[in-house]
C-alpha cells in the first residue's frame, strides 16, 4: 500500500501525463517551473513528499519524487535526535465482536506511536519539520489545504476572493503554510496541477 506522500507523487506524474505538449510546455517554460523542486509536507501523515520538476531523457518522465519522514524529534533529556520513523509504535488487535460480522475475515490492528526517547524514555520531545535544503517551495497542510490553496484563481470574483480570505485565515491559524510566501503564485499553481484544476487555466486561453 502506498504512502500518503507516494499517492501525492504519483497524482502529480498523473496529471502532468495527461497534459497535452503545448500545455505542458506553457507549464515548465512560460511559468518556469522546469527545473524547481518543491517540498510537501504532510503533517497528518507525518510524512514529507519532495517534488523534482525536471524532465528524465532516459524515462522521459517529467517528473519524480520521494518521501522522508517527518517531523524531527529531539530530546531535551539526554539530546537524542531522530526521526518520527523511529519512535516506537505499539500494536493492539482491534475487537470488532458484533460489529462487522462473527466471521473472523480480518484482524484490524490499531497502531500508537509511543512518544517517548527511544534512549532515555523521557517525554520531552521537540518536533521540528524535515526540510529538504535545496527545495524553491514548501507546502505545509493536508489534502484539503492543497485543495483550498488550489481554489484561489478558480471561478468568479466573489468565489476567488471568499476562497482567498480562507486561505489568509488558515495561514494565520498555520493551518496551512506556503514557504516563500513571495511565492505564493507558484504555490498556487502546483497545488492546482495536484487537483487536477490546472487545465482550468488552459480552457481560458
């Protein structure tokens, strides 16, 4: 099964296949966004997706990516530094009795992470995001953010500016975080390319 971070990936590559020649040109060259590689983060899954926009000429893709976990964790006790990946996780068999069926057709089993130090035990932990160096943007939110991000420069006046101030308020409350905000517009743009509402901009061409 994949990952949240690999379903992200593989919409992307998804949606830019079924882009047209023209319109892909319009997308890596008129708004430059060949050659950037942008940082998804995904809080909820605890995971980070990093975007490479750059054209394979061996597998002629134009795109990849890959996941790391996230966020980093330390320990204020003992100083310890890892990953979310590497707390402990305990494992408990859901009782489904009288609930789906007295057959036994599966054992759902409810994974915990234990957040604790992995060396010392202590519960003081300081979480910060995995940042990949290198990325021109970082986007932080969950599926429903992107789509909201995505939302901005689609349909009338009033929608565009109702969706934007929504936008504004989940970036105030951190909801949802686009880094640099001075490039916002391109924040915008893949996050529209992930919904599938890039080809919006193409249909008023």
């Amino acid at each position: 099964m994949k990952t949240a971070g690999e379903v992200l990936g593989e919409l992307l590559i998804g949606c830019v296949r079924a882009l047209t020649p023209e319109e892909r040109e319009k997308l890596y060259v008129k708004q430059k966004l060949n050659g950037k590689i942008v940082e998804f983060i995904l809080p909820d899954e605890h995971e980070a997706c990093v975007v490479y926009f750059v054209e394979d000429p061996v597998t002629r893709s134009w795109l990849s990516y890959k996941s790391y976990p996230t966020p980093r964790v330390k320990c204020k006790n003992c100083k310890w530094k890892g990953l979310w990946s590497d707390l402990k996780v305990e494992e408990e068999e859901m009782d489904l009795t009288g609930k789906v069926s007295d057959l036994e057709l599966f054992h759902p089993v409810k994974k915990t992470v234990i957040e604790k130090c992995t060396i010392c035990g202590g519960t003081k932990l300081k979480y910060e995001d995995w940042k990949f160096e290198k990325a021109d943007l970082v986007i932080k939110g969950t599926f429903a953010d992107i789509g909201a991000v995505a939302e901005v420069t689609l349909g009338g006046f009033f929608h565009r500016m109702r969706q934007l101030f929504k936008v504004m308020g989940m970036m105030m409350k951190k909801e949802v975080s686009i880094k640099p905000l001075r490039k916002l517009g391109m924040g915008i743009l893949v996050s529209k390319l992930i919904t599938g509402k890039v080809s919006e901009d193409y249909k008023e061409d």
